[in-house]
C-alpha cells in the first residue's frame, strides 16, 4: 500500500467531507477563483467562506496567492492525488471480493439449473 502521512492524509478526507469544500474544488478545477467569486453560489459570509478555504488550505488542496486585497486560490492537485492512490488500494480490495462474489453466484446458479 502507498505509504502516505497519516494526518496529512486525515485532513485531506476531512476537507473533502464537506459538500461546500467539494463545490469551491470543483469550481477551482475549472479556473483560479477569487475568494468573493468562490463564496459567490453559497448564502454563507465571507469570514465562513474563509474558514473553509484554510481548512482546504491545510489540506494542501488549494494555494492563495494574494495581491493587495484580491485572494486569489486555485486547486493543488497534489493532495488529490495522494488520496486517490490510498482509496485506489482499497478500489483493488473491493474489485477482487466483487470479482469473488460474482463467480460464487455464478456457481449456485449454475447448481439450481
């Protein structure tokens, strides 16, 4: 199994638990965004737009840059990856028990006719 840092991991999960934090990666895959045009689709303040822009932060899953006043963020994909490869072990697990249940049925139903 990928071997990655354990908390760093957990925080990319918690990040990504959050169907807002999902929405403005989403949004930040697309284009860089600035932090007035990422709160812009959600009916929440500014300082709350901020608190999960630094909890995607943290994560390492967005990069602000800022100019003047302008925040700008855009989506690092680095994190991403990481935890794609961890749930792709997992992806493998799952496929072969399908892969075993399915030929496991096969054989009952091929007993029943």
């Amino acid at each position: 199994m990928v071997n990655h840092n354990k908390d760093h991991l957990n925080e990319i999960f918690h990040a990504l638990a959050d169907s807002t934090r999902r929405e403005m990666l989403h949004m930040m895959a697309q284009k860089e965004r600035t932090v007035s045009e990422l709160a812009e689709p959600f009916d929440m303040s500014l300082a709350a737009i901020s608190k999960h822009i630094k909890v995607l932060e943290r994560a390492n899953l967005v990069d602000r840059s800022v100019n003047g006043r302008i925040h700008t963020c855009r989506l690092n994909t680095e994190s991403l990856t990481q935890a794609t490869e961890w749930l792709r072990f997992y992806e493998k697990f799952w496929s072969n028990r399908f892969e075993l249940l399915e030929n496991e049925l096969l054989k009952a139903k091929n007993k029943e006719h």
